[in-house]
C-alpha cells in the first residue's frame, strides 16, 4: 500500500484535478491523506465531498502551519500497513499509471524517482534524469551534483524512511533540507525512465514571489547540506563534489544579494546582517574570482558578493546591473 500525502491550501482551482489524478492511479492500493491546512476558500469543502465518494481518502483539518507541518501530519498519520509514502503537491497532477511504473521497475528499492513535466499556461517542458539504480555513496554524489533532484513530489519512498525524519517546520526549501538525510540512509535509489510527475508552474506560488525569509530558508538548507557532507569522508575527500556544494551555496548567495538592491530601503537595512554574514562565509570559503566552470557573469557576481561595506556594495551593484543591461538575456515563460 502506499500512503500519498497532499498537502491543502487554498487550491480550489486546482484541487479537483489533482485528486482526480491520485484515485484514478491504475495501482489501486492507496491511502490518500488530504491534510487541509487551514484554508479559507472551498478547499476543505472539495476535499470531504471527495472523502465522501472514496473510502480510501481520509481528510485531516489543521490550523494554518504550513507546508512543512502539512506534509508531517501526514506522516504521522500513515497507516501501519502502508510500505510507501508519496507526496502531491495540491495543485500539480500526477498521470494515471505513475504509482504501478514506479513500483514495477523498481520494487526492491528504498527511493524511486521519476521525471517530471513542467507545465506553463502555453508550453510544457520535459525533464528526465539518467536512469539506473545506485548505491547509498553514488546516490548521495549525484545528489549533491544536481543528477537527483531535490523535490519531495517525484518519488517514492519506504516508509521507515521517515522513521526519525521530518520537514522542517515553518521553513521553506523543505525539500532540500532532508533530501540528503534520506539518501543517506537509503541502500538503493532507482531513477526511472519516464515522467509522470506534472509540475504546474504557477505564478503566485511559494518559489515565484521571493521574499528574504524565503532565500534565507534556502541558503540555511543548502548550509545544513553542506555542513552534514563535509562530516562524510568520501564526500570531504571528493573535490568535485566539495566544489559543487559550495556552489550551491554561491548561487544561494547571488539569489540573497540580488534580491537584496531590488528591495525597498527598509527592508535592505533590515537584512543588511543577513547579507553581511553570508558575505563573510563567501570570501571565506569561495575563490575570489570563482570556479574554473563559471560564465564571466557568474564570476563578476561572485566578486560582487566579496563586498562588505554599503558602498562598496552600492558601487559593486551598478557594475553588475550595466553587465545584466549589456549581456545578459533570460526567456519568460507564461506562468499559469
């Protein structure tokens, strides 16, 4: 049986489909945990009219904690004969065989991930990972190197996984703060071909609308990441991969200074203790003038971060927006 976990917060336009996803899997033995984390619209009305046509969907209504506490209600809440646990985001979807392919490619696994389909208002975007299965030490190699990703949505897990492991509450990045914990004590991690996971980008979603709490969230779960391989020898002893968490923690670092000079003064002032301690971390631990690997833009930031007085940042931040004005070109797509 697998225990699948959605998480509920004002998705009303969403939620329907979403449901509809999970109890029309072709692998029928499902424990479907809809947690109702305090919403405010119809949510929690959809989800007791679908509780009501399905027996195997329980409803559990909470005050609004979110996320992170969502999704560990549901894991506390996991009935003792499931095997697996699954994870759906409220408003993504996910196809209509992805349980039963997962489980058949891979049934002697402890983690099995598949690919994923973004989908924007017009266009979707494919993307799959390398498939095979790997052990405990390859696996926590490729995570740290981006060959496994960091979501919650695109797996199955054992359940005794999460024996001693949760989401930390009341942060976001969740997702990568316990990916590594549960790599770690995973003996074999399959990757699949095919993607059946549907990741609508939204928006007004969590990941769209930064704020400073939400970046410095992920530079604290790329950090613990960090702190937590250095403790592993074969992690400490591979430089690539050393190299790599630390450039995480760089791209952690741009996101935070970026946002920084696009705030109002208020809130610029307010973080200036947040930036100054990353600053420091930065030309601490990362080359002044970066990776071998990195564009010149990247490089040009990095030395930008090595600022630590507000006019050295002042000055270094007008260098960098001449740069984005004169080479750098992004593509938007149209978010649902």
């Amino acid at each position: 049986m697998i225990s699948v976990i959605i998480p509920v917060y004002n998705v009303e336009r969403f939620l329907p489909k979403c449901i509809n996803s999970v109890i029309r899997q072709t692998y029928k033995e499902l424990d479907i945990i809809l947690v109702n984390d305090g919403s405010t619209d119809s949510s929690g009305d959809i989800c007791n009219d679908y509780a009501a046509k399905d027996k195997r969907i329980r409803v559990i209504n909470t005050e609004n904690r979110g996320l992170s506490a969502a999704r560990n209600i549901g894991i506390d809440n996991v009935l003792p004969q499931s095997e697996w646990i699954a994870f759906v985001d409220s408003d993504d979807y996910i196809e209509h065989n992805m349980f039963a392919k997962l489980l058949k490619k891979a049934p002697d696994s402890d983690i099995i991930e598949c690919g994923l389909i973004k989908e924007y208002r017009t266009t979707q975007k494919v993307e799959s990972l390398k498939k095979g299965t790997y052990s405990t030490r390859e696996a926590l190699v490729m995570l740290i190197n981006g060959k496994i990703r960091n979501y919650a949505w695109d797996k199955l897990y054992r359940k005794e996984l999460f024996r001693e492991i949760r989401f930390p509450r009341g942060r976001n990045y969740e997702d990568v703060a316990i990916q590594h914990l549960l790599v770690s004590i995973c003996k074999r991690f399959t990757i699949v071909d095919g993607c059946y996971y549907h990741y609508v980008q939204r928006s007004h979603s969590i990941t769209k609308g930064y704020r400073m709490n939400d970046l410095a969230d992920r530079w604290v779960s790329y950090y613990e990441r960090y702190v937590y391989a250095l403790n592993i020898s074969y992690i400490n002893q591979d430089k690539a991969a050393c190299d790599k968490l630390l450039k995480s923690l760089r791209g952690c670092a741009e996101m935070i200074w970026e946002w920084f000079y696009h705030s109002p003064k208020t809130e610029r002032n307010y973080s200036i203790p947040v930036i100054r301690d990353i600053s420091l971390f930065y030309r601490k631990n990362i080359p002044f003038w970066g990776f071998p690997s990195m564009s010149f833009g990247e490089k040009l930031i990095g030395v930008l971060i090595h600022s630590s007085s507000k006019a050295s940042l002042a000055f270094a931040y007008s260098i960098y927006q001449t740069y984005m004005r004169l080479f750098k070109k992004t593509e938007r797509n149209k978010l649902v």
